[in-house]
C-alpha cells in the first residue's frame, strides 16, 4: 500500500518539559505536534480500515522545499535528484516524527516494523510518500 501525504516534512525535535506538581510533563514542541496532527488527520482520510498488524516493512521518501536564494542552475540539479539534500535536518528526525504520528492509524505501533528504508530529496512539492508491505519472516544469519 503507497500513501502520499501532501505536507512538509518535520523533523522530530527534542521534547519540551513542564513541572505537574511534583513530576515533570513532556510534550513535543508546537510544531512536530502540529505536523503529527495533520499527518494524522491526513492518514484518516486515505486510510480507512483497522491498523495494520503484524510485521511491518516500510519506505519513506520525504521531499523537502528547494531554498529560492539558489542559482537556477544549483535548483535545477536538486530538482532533478543529482544534488540531494545532505543537511539538517537529518533524516532519522524525519522518520521518528513521521512513524509516531502515524501510531495507531496505520499501524498499531511503530515498533512492529522490522525493516525500513528512508530518502531525503528536494522538490517543488513537500510531501512525505509511504510503502507499508506485510515484512516475510525469513531468518537470516
């Protein structure tokens, strides 16, 4: 199943921290929690059956916006993939925000995937794109 999600991505950012009393209270700063809401909500809209199950195999491609301070010659080669984005922010950030907020939705939780591969490129169009296939349970040694 490929899902695409019309949204640019975010990476995950240290939580933030509250006293409650006597303990403390950690929450996700304002805007990784409003990039897993929308995915949240996105995800609901093209996904309407029960959490998946099981052992999980996924993809990832995020595609982030191309600066406009760059020559038309520097965007043309991050457009066409031949420059890819090797800066912040990295691309386990993207990956850790984008399987949280999709816990519970997609898949029961982000812990029955068991393999994984990430893409970071440059684009006109953000967006994050996902493959979820059922993960074959063959051993390797």
């Amino acid at each position: 199943m490929k899902l695409v999600f019309e949204i640019e991505p975010v990476e995950q950012a240290r939580p933030r921290a509250t006293r409650m009393g006597r303990g403390i209270r950690l929450y996700d700063p304002k805007k990784v929690s409003v990039y897993k809401k929308q995915l949240a909500m996105m995800c609901q809209f093209q996904y309407k059956q029960a959490p998946l199950t099981g052992p999980l195999k996924v993809e990832l491609n995020f595609f982030r916006h191309v600066q406009s301070s760059l020559s038309k010659k520097e965007r043309a080669l991050r457009l066409s993939g031949s420059h890819r984005p090797v800066v912040k922010p990295d691309t386990d950030n993207y990956i850790k925000s984008t399987l949280d907020g999709l816990n519970g939705l997609l898949w029961e939780d982000d812990n029955q995937i068991v393999d994984l591969v990430a893409h970071k490129y440059y684009s006109d169009k953000p967006r994050v794109e996902i493959e979820v296939k059922k993960a074959c349970c063959i051993h390797k040694q």
